[in-house]
C-alpha cells in the first residue's frame, strides 16, 4: 500500500512539473524602421503559424494601439531599441533586440518544445533558422517572405 501511494505522488508530481509554461511573445517595432521591415514578415510568420504561443505587436509609435499589457511588459522590461521582442514563458524572460536577435526567435521557440514553421525548397524542408545562418554566411539579407525562390541550400549541393 505505501508503494502503491508513493507511486501516485511521484506520478502527480511529475505531470504537475512536466506542463510547459504559457509562452507569450511581444514585439515592439515602428513601421519607419528599416530593421523593423526586414523582420516584420518573420514575425508575421511565426503569428500566424505558431499555435501555442500568444503574440502581442506593439508599434512604439502608436501607442493607443498598443495592449495594455504589451505596455506593462516594457515598463517592467525598457529597452531603448528596436525591433525587440520579449519572450515570457512561466518566470523566464529573454529579450532579443535588433533585427539579427529577433530572427532567432524560431531558436527560443524550439528550446521549450513549440514546432515553429519550415521553409520547403525543392521538396527540401529547411527551419528558417537554418535559412537565416545560411544567409548570414554569406553575408546577404535575410529572406524577404521565407518562402524561398532562390535557396543557399540549392548552391551548396
């Protein structure tokens, strides 16, 4: 009998730990900012593709469209450039700031178990991290839709 309640409370107790923590992603940006151009379709993306995480764009300078608590994150959180983006997930936060960080979110996304989005290339499926290092390799732009019409992968083979 005592093994059979240990059993339980140890069963408890790991799927009380085990949930993943409510994500959310915050991404401050002003549609005058050329570095807030380059990521915005990126961010676009990933809110319209990534279902287990809650998204709140902010334009810094337009405030009344803000949510209030896209407000409140950045006054407990202040950064001072953009674009920046604010991943809380449970008690941990990481902030990104400016365009190279920001299109490493996919990355933060992955490391807490969210599938984020795959760019397919001649029936090739590439993470668009992957897509990203490839052009930073090679020191062109990041893409400009992710949906590939000329791929890194496709010089490289």
């Amino acid at each position: 009998m005592r093994v059979l309640v240990i059993l339980l409370a140890l069963s408890l107790l790991l799927v009380c730990c085990s949930e993943k923590p409510e994500i959310k992603v915050y991404f401050y940006y002003s549609p005058k900012c050329p570095a807030c151009r380059m990521v915005k379709p990126y961010m676009n993306l990933l809110k319209e593709n990534v279902k287990d995480v809650k998204f709140d764009f902010c334009n810094v300078y337009d405030l009344k469209n803000c949510s209030n608590e896209s407000i409140a994150v950045a006054h407990k959180y202040p950064f001072m450039y953009i674009p920046t983006v604010m991943v809380i997930a449970g008690k941990d936060v990481t902030k990104l700031t400016g365009s190279y960080e920001v299109l490493r979110l996919g990355k933060i996304l992955e490391s807490y178990g969210i599938e984020t989005p795959k760019i397919v290339f001649e029936n090739v499926s590439y993470s668009v991290d992957e897509c990203i290092s490839c052009h930073e390799e090679r020191n062109i732009p990041p893409p400009s839709n992710f949906s590939c019409s000329y791929c890194c992968h496709k010089a490289q083979r």
